[in-house]
C-alpha cells in the first residue's frame, strides 16, 4: 500500500490469485497512517466489480479522530460489510462497534454472533448513543490536533534526510533497515516505538511511531532520537 490505500495492481495481483476476500483499513491505517482517497476508491471498485463473490470488509475506526472524507469500496461486490468501532474515538472500554452491509453477510455476522456473547450490553448502546448525541467528541479539533503532531514529527524527520508516512491517524511509519537496532537504540534514548514486523508480511523493515501522548517539547528531542538510531534513509513505499 502507499498513502492513498492498498495499490491497485498488487489487489489486482491477490484476486487472480484467488483472494475471496478483501480487508480496507478506510482511514487512520495502522501503522502507517493511509487513507483511501477517493480516486483510489473508484480505481479499486472498478477492479472489484469483476470479482463480484469476493467479500469486502471496511474497517473505519479512524471515524472520529480524521479530517478526511470516507472514500467507500463497499457495494461493488455481493457481499461487503462497514464496521465503526468506538475504541479510538471515546476508549476501548466500551468495547462496541456498528456494523453495515448486504443482508446476507450481516445475517451470517448476526448468527455468529448468536454462538458467542450472543448480545450487546444495552447501557453501553445508551452510552455511546449519548456520546454520539451530545457531541463529546468534537472530531474536528481531535483530527486537528493529530494532524499537528504527524506533521510536526515528519517535518522534523524530514529535516534530519529521515523519510516518514502518516496522512492520518495517531501513527507514523518510518522505513528503517534493521527494526530491532532501531527499537532498541531508542528505548536506550528513552523513547518506545514499536517494530514493524508485527504489521508487515511481504514489505521492508519499519517502525511505527504514536504521536497521542507527544508534545510539542518533544518533537524535536524525539526527531533527533530517531534520525540517530535509524542513520539511514528509508524507502518510499509503505507495503
């Protein structure tokens, strides 16, 4: 994938192959940061439209804490599905999503629910309708806020000849080329990033940064902290 969502040829690549479903991080993509643009949303439904038994799942649990349209796929085959979460928006704790899609793929969800848990706490649905309806969360100032720390970090990053990624979200992906000598030479530095090899399968090393907590004090300690254990630059794809 690149900034703009997962490429279009490589997708391509998976369904020929015989890929019968197809997972989209919508926006706020962990670890990289990658929202689907809607350019890349029609190029990727127009693929899809002739792979139409292929399953489509969009995850958007970056709703609430982006400033960038949701660009959809969902709808360019049978089967597809949207789910938002509350995790990132107003904590995990409450532990409830909202699901979307064709009636078949939610009927199947809805029996497979019935094997598990089996219901949803109705105080947690109050709750979180309340949140929705009071506007707890004003989701322009939160995407704001994080779009100021990314853009921070990777301007300072690109200061130091360190390439970064991060269009949205709390995260920022830098290619490295050894994980674990950079992990461990920050955490020497006092600092904690988190190895790529956790998220990645077919692409290069990598390390994913999490600017929620960052000040603006930070920043620049934080830059020179990670030009120093990475000392190299990276790529310029992200997978």
């Amino acid at each position: 994938m690149d900034d703009d969502g997962p490429v279009v040829a490589d997708v391509a690549r998976a369904l020929r192959s015989g890929a019968r479903a197809l997972l989209i991080t919508a926006r706020a993509q962990n670890p990289t940061g990658a929202a689907l643009t809607p350019a890349r949303a029609a190029e990727l439904r127009d693929l899809l439209s002739g792979f139409p038994d292929v399953l489509v799942v969009e995850d958007d649990h970056g709703h609430a804490i982006v400033d960038v349209p949701l660009a959809p796929v969902g709808g360019a085959t049978r089967h597809w599905a949207l789910a938002r979460s509350t995790a990132k928006a107003y904590g995990p704790d409450l532990r409830l999503a909202v699901l979307t899609g064709d009636p078949v793929t939610i009927d199947r969800v809805r029996g497979r629910h019935r094997l598990g848990p089996g219901w949803v706490s109705h105080l947690l649905q109050r709750a979180v309708v309340h949140l929705w309806r009071s506007g707890a969360v004003d989701v322009a100032r939160v995407a704001a806020s994080y779009t100021a720390r990314r853009t921070a970090l990777l301007t300072a990053l690109t200061q130091r000849g360190i390439t970064g990624f991060g269009r949205t979200g709390m995260n920022v992906w830098i290619p490295v080329p050894d994980e674990t000598a950079a992990v461990t030479a920050l955490l020497r530095s006092g600092w904690v990033a988190a190895p790529g090899s956790r998220y990645r399968v077919a692409s290069g090393p990598g390390i994913r940064i999490t600017v929620s907590s960052l000040t603006d004090a930070e920043i620049m300690p934080f830059a020179e902290a990670i030009a120093a254990a990475v000392r190299r630059r990276g790529g310029t794809r992200l997978g």
